[in-house]
C-alpha cells in the first residue's frame, strides 16, 4: 500500500508491521522501487503506534478490530485528516468514497 501511495504522488510514509518476515519483504521492495529513503517501516503494531502526526492512514485491517481502530483514529488524527481502508469498511464513520472495495474517509 506505501509503494503504491509513493508511486501516486506522496511524499514519504510509515509501515508498521509485526511479523519479521513481512517488514524484511516490505523494506526489500521499497528498494526495488527506490524507494527505502521515503518509507519507514517499523516492527511495531500499530495499535502502539502514535498516529497524532499523520495525515494520511492506509488500512488493510479484518472486520472485527475495525470499531476499536475508529475510536484510536479518532482520538489521535488530526482534524481532516484522510484514512483509506482496503477492504474492510469502517463501522460508524460515512466514506467520501467507495471504489473496488476502498473506502476513502475524512477524519469528523
């Protein structure tokens, strides 16, 4: 989701991933899109994760954590702030948009 998010015109991004395994195969394709100096990713989940500076938040999240994830985006976001969901709807806030499964809401 960050490369693609790269490749659409933003200008640096965050990962945040537990398993080793993934954070090692995400790092190696930000190199072979040239790309490790503009993403970061951490070994942490993101429900440590502080939030409170991003703008924009790319979700790919199962159903059932989605209503406690809301309530953590509410309470860190920024006013405005855009969260993208692949997927997985979120519970009690309205998207902007839907197309092919992704959900584009606005922080209220």
């Amino acid at each position: 989701l960050l490369i693609a998010a790269m490749k659409a015109g933003a200008h640096s991004g965050e990962g945040y991933e537990i398993h080793p395994g993934l954070i090692w195969l995400s790092r190696f394709y930000a190199r072979m899109h040239r790309m490790s100096q503009q993403i970061v990713f951490h070994r942490k989940s993101f429900w440590d994760a502080d939030v409170s500076h991003a703008n924009v938040v790319l979700l790919y999240q199962l159903p059932k954590p989605m209503e406690d994830l809301e309530k953590k985006l509410l309470g860190e976001l920024p006013h405005g702030a855009r969260v993208i969901s692949h997927s997985f709807p979120m519970t009690n806030w309205k998207p902007e948009q839907v197309k092919n499964k992704i959900f584009v809401y606005k922080k209220p």
